[in-house]
C-alpha cells in the first residue's frame, strides 16, 4: 500500500511537470526602431561597425603578422 501511494504520487509529479509550459528563449535583434523614421542611421552605424572591425584587424595584423 505504502509502494503504491508512493508510486501514485510519483506519477502526478511527472505529469505536472510534464504539463508545465517550458520556457523558451525569444531572441530578437532590433535593428531598426519603427518610430525611427530616418533608416540611415541604422546603415550609418553598421557602416562605422564595419570599419572599426577593419581598423581592428588591419592593426593586429600588422603587429602580429
């Protein structure tokens, strides 16, 4: 008696956490704010990204290489 109310309760704690929603990761990039309504500056600061990366590299390699 005493297996099987264990077992029973055993069993309804599997199902409730089986039951339970999961949680799950919303990743988002936001590039561009909707109320933004000048959009260059979006392209303006990936273009400034995009040279500081070059300038980066460009410098390691010249003292590593």
């Amino acid at each position: 008696m005493r297996n099987r109310r264990a077992a029973m309760v055993l069993a309804l704690v599997l199902v409730a956490t089986l039951a339970m929603r999961h949680p799950s990761a919303d990743l988002r990039i936001q590039l561009h704010d909707p109320r933004d309504l000048t959009p260059h500056r979006v392209q303006a600061a990936l273009d400034v990204g995009v040279m500081a990366v070059s300038v980066l590299v460009t410098w390691t390699s010249r003292r590593f290489g």
